[in-house]
C-alpha cells in the first residue's frame, strides 16, 4: 500500500534530480566564480528572531515549541536567516559580504491550488554594497543565472518599492487605508484600487488617477519619462533612483534583459527601494525575485545596506524544459518547410 | 515533465495572438456582444460548435466553466480572461490581475431565507448559530465572520434554493440576478453581501511580458464594453 506524504510537498526521483543537481551546479559555479561564498543556515529559527526580520507579526505558516517550551518556526525564505548570520558568525568580517545559498523554504498553502508547502530555492546576498552600484551587479549576475540555465529570453521586472509607501505619504493617506490600498497594489487589484481610491476623501480625482496610471506603467527607459509627467515628490525621487540603476545596466550591457515596472511591489515585509521580478515567456508564474533590504540587517543590530536574489529551482527546470520544447517544435517546423523547398537533408 | 511539481506550466508558442477565457454560462452572450463591438468576428463561438478553442484573428478564445476562469488565467493557459466577481471572492487567493470591472452580468450576492419566516433569527437566538447552504462557502464564512455571527455552511453544487425547503439548512448564500428562481421557491433576500459584475483578468506574466498587446487589448474590451 502506497503511504501518503503532506500535501504541497513531492518525492524527487533520480532523474528529476540529476536535472535539478545540474541546474544547482551551473549557478553555483557562476557565483562561486563572482565570489560569493556558499553558507547555510538551519532549517529552523526562534519565531521571534524570524518575525524581527520580517518587520511585522505573522511571518510564516509553521510554527511548534521545542523542549524548553520555546516558540520555532521553519524558515520562509532565505534572506532573513542570512541576515541574522551576516550580522553575528560574520560580524568582524570585511563588507562587502557575498554569500550564496541553495536550501528549501516552507510556506503555508490554500489546499487545492497546487501550491507548494516546500520550495526549493538558489540565490545570493550582497551585504554592504550600496544602490546604485550594488543593484546593478546584483542585476548583472541574475541575467548571467538565467543564461547559465539557458534561460535567454527571461526578462528581469525591476521596480521600487518605496514608490507607493512614499506617494500614499505624500498624498496623506494612513492608517488602514493606505494599507488597504498596499494590499489592492501588490495583487494588481485595479478595480478595487479605483474603488478605494474613490471612497477616500484624501484623495481626489488627480491622485486617484495617478496611482491608477503609475501601477500600469512598465517597459524601457521612457517610462521614466512616462512616471515623471504624472509628477509629484515620491514619483521623482523612485524615478531618480530607478535610472541610476537603468544607467548602470545599459553601461554593463544588459538593459535590454530589463523591464523597469512601477507596478511592481512584493508582500515581503523588509524591501526598501529596488525590487526584483523573474519572467520567462515560456512559464506562467514568477521564476523567482528580490530586491534591496537596506534596513534589515540593523534590525539585526548591523545597519548595513543589501540586496539579493532568490531563484525558484523547480520553476527554472520548468521553464528550461518548456523553453526546450518549444525550440524543438521551431526546429523540426522549419526543417519542415525547408524539406518542402526541396532543400531539406 | 512532473505535471504536479509546481503549479501548472503554459505549454504554448510565444508571440501568438492572446489567448482569451471567456465563462460558458451566463456572461457568455454579454461577452460576445462586446467582442462584436470591440470588432471580432463572434459567429463560431456562437455556433453549436462543439469546440472549445476559437480563433478570432488578434484573440484566441477558450470556453471554460465561470469558476474555472482564474484557474487557466492564474497558470498562463490564457493571458487573459472574463469572469464574474462573485469567482474571484470565492477565490480570492489566486494570483491574477483584476484589470477592469466590465460592468455587465450584474448580479448580487445574498443570503436569503424562506419568505416571511424568521427561521435563520430563530436559530441564531435559540441554537446559537445558522445552517447556511452555498454554492460559494468562502464567501459565505467571510460575510459571517464580518458580521461577527455563527454559522454552519454547508456546501452543495447546485439548487441551493431547495436546501432550506427541504430542511438541509436555515438559509442560503446565493447569487441573485431577478431573484426570480427565490421567488418561485418561497424564498427572499435577507441581505445584501455583495454586487457582481464581470471582471477582465490577466496573467502576471502576460501583463509583464506582453506589455503593448495586452494594454491595447484591455483598453479595447474596456470601450467595448461600456
């Protein structure tokens, strides 16, 4: 008889698992080769030292007690306990620190969906190099990953996550309205941001619309242009900040792999500035993200500013698998057309 | 390829026309009738094809079950798609963009009992909670825990309207749209949880990726549709 295992977790078999140890090996020899380190951490953390990094309470979704009665939880992502470890067993150690890491995360799950409790995730962290620069090396050694993976065409969102908080400041907005309105940003919740836009008596029709338009606004260079006719303070400070870093991606060659997104805000509780998506045309759901954290490792008693990445594994292998079919179903069609011209081998 | 390992993959070509779910059901004829005035060519779709992918030029259509809308959308099967709000409460946790309320296939979402009764306020105050029978139990239990009352909800897939006339429950959670089929069955609305219309949805990825198609695209449907 077949024993169950929890929902939202799976069993590797070998030949998946040759795949996904290849794709681990490629990107932690591209960045062992850029000089990051690998290190890990446990798979557990005191709840309040994970929830200190979150900046906010509920982080999580599993926690329990250990002996002593104290309060554990399995970690939910990768860059708080690095934090913590940068900041303590790495404390005399000379900034910048590059670290990499490979090791599962646990995240609660609605059942049915197909989500997963345990994902498994590949990234880096560049403690103690400052935006603009830092970003831009940060950005420079993710599209090197997706290449490493064979992920050409994937394109990297990048936005700023100060964007928001500073404008709905700006505009006044506080309290549970403008954490209403965060809420309705980061699910792109455009219906519901008009409506709560439309209830609020700070905002007028000018600010409504602004918001509206600015969580629209994706592409190249000239949404920056774009962002800073809509105008106001919070708009020109995110959009300075944003071409620096654009600057430094097209002198480092690789705008053309970015996407800068206004729209872009992610749920983690500890971004300041930068942040990061992954897309590959071939896949329908988020490779992987990051962004800038500059004020968590002060939380940790080691103000120090930071960035880093975090790849979903099984996703890459799922888009390279993808990316694979779909050149070879564009191979043997234009090997079709070319026996057709009489000229085929 | 593991189909299970993480959430549905998109198996499908870059750069063809968008591809469009669109509910069979109710808002399928609203649906259409924009996708005429937005200048497609509906006729196959209206057919008694038996088909399930059309090919409108700029937009492929797929027909899907209302509630299974999000489910194609959130996976990328379709960039976009169309689907009543009362879907996407009950499944709120899906990650897909709501882009525009369409403002056809009005409904609302409401809790109603058997006409000049008091049997849902008899059983709150003497069994301490309701029976509540519900095509959309997520909804259901949020509107309760709002209002900050008790009740049972108890989950069918069709005919809600007969549960409490046949005893299987107090009242039901429902969408109304005349409040006819309520009112051949002895039923009324209590109250009033939420108003329903169809909403344009998109694919994260899509609406990252294909930026100028969809944005003209959902400006297009949006003009349609007013």
């Amino acid at each position: 008889m077949s024993q169950p295992i929890p929902r939202g977790t799976r069993d590797i078999l070998p030949e998946e698992m040759r795949e996904l140890r290849a794709i681990e090996r490629a990107l932690g020899e591209l960045f062992d080769a850029r000089g990051y380190g690998e290190v890990g951490t446990p798979s557990i953390e005191y709840h309040d030292v994970l929830e200190l990094g979150e900046g906010r309470e509920g982080s999580g979704g599993y926690r329990f007690f250990d002996e002593s009665g104290a309060a554990l939880a399995l970690r939910s992502d990768m860059t708080i306990p690095i934090a913590r470890l940068a900041a303590s067993r790495l404390a005399g150690a000379q900034a910048p620190l590059r670290l990499r890491y490979s090791g599962s995360i646990y995240r609660p799950v609605r059942p049915q969906r197909g989500q997963m409790r345990e994902l498994r995730q590949v990234g880096v962290e560049l403690i103690g190099a400052e935006a603009p620069a830092g970003t831009v090396e940060l950005i420079e050694l993710l599209v090197g990953a997706l290449d490493a993976v064979g992920l050409d065409r994937a394109v990297v969102g990048l936005g700023d996550a100060d964007l928001f908080r500073q404008l709905l400041d700006e505009f006044e907005v506080a309290g549970s309205a403008r954490d209403r309105i965060l809420v309705c940003l980061e699910a792109h919740d455009l219906v519901a941001i008009e409506a709560e836009a439309g209830d609020l008596a700070e905002l007028g029709e000018a600010e409504r619309m602004a918001i509206v338009a600015l969580s629209s606004l994706r592409g190249g260079a000239e949404v920056l242009e774009r962002a800073r006719m809509i105008g106001g303070e919070a708009v020109e400070r995110a959009s300075s900040r944003l071409a620096a870093t654009y600057e430094g991606l097209e002198a480092a060659g690789i705008a053309g792999r970015v996407q800068l997104d206004l729209g872009l805000l992610r749920d983690l509780g500890y971004y300041t500035g930068a942040i990061l998506e992954v897309y590959d045309p071939a896949l329908g759901h988020i490779l992987g993200g990051g962004g800038r954290y500059d004020d968590l490792l002060g939380r940790f008693g080691r103000p120090m500013p930071a960035a880093g990445f975090a790849l979903y594994l099984e996703r890459l292998h799922l888009a390279q698998a993808e990316e694979e079919r779909l050149s070879k179903q564009a191979a043997s069609s234009h090997q079709q057309a070319a026996s057709g011209d009489g000229r085929g081998s | 390829m593991n189909p299970a390992s993480v959430q549905a993959a998109t198996p499908r070509e870059a750069g063809g026309p968008l591809r469009l779910a669109l509910p069979r059901g109710s808002l399928f004829e609203p649906c259409l009738d924009m996708l005429d005035r937005a200048g497609f060519a509906t006729a196959e779709p209206r057919g008694d094809s038996r088909a399930l992918i059309f090919d409108l030029g700029e937009l492929s259509v797929v027909t899907v079950r209302p509630s299974d809308v999000p489910t194609y959308v959130e996976a990328g099967a379709a960039d976009l798609g169309i689907t009543g709000k009362d879907v996407l409460i009950e499944q709120s946790d899906r990650a897909v963009y709501e882009l525009a309320d369409l403002g056809f296939g009005r409904c609302r979402m409401v809790l109603a009992a058997r006409a000049g009764s008091d049997q849902l306020g008899e059983a709150e105050r003497r069994l301490g909670s309701m029976r509540i029978a519900t095509k959309y139990p997520r909804t259901a239990d949020a509107f309760f825990e709002a209002a900050g009352r008790q009740a049972e909800v108890i989950e069918v897939k069709g005919s809600v309207e007969l549960a409490p006339l046949v005893g299987l429950a107090d009242g039901i959670v429902d969408l109304v749209d005349t409040g006819r089929t309520l009112a051949d069955n002895g039923l009324e609305v209590v109250d009033e949880i939420s108003v329903c219309t169809a909403r344009l949805l998109a694919n994260r990825v899509a609406h990252k990726l294909r930026v100028d198609e969809i944005d003209a695209m959902v400006e297009r449907l949006r003009e349609a549709a007013a």
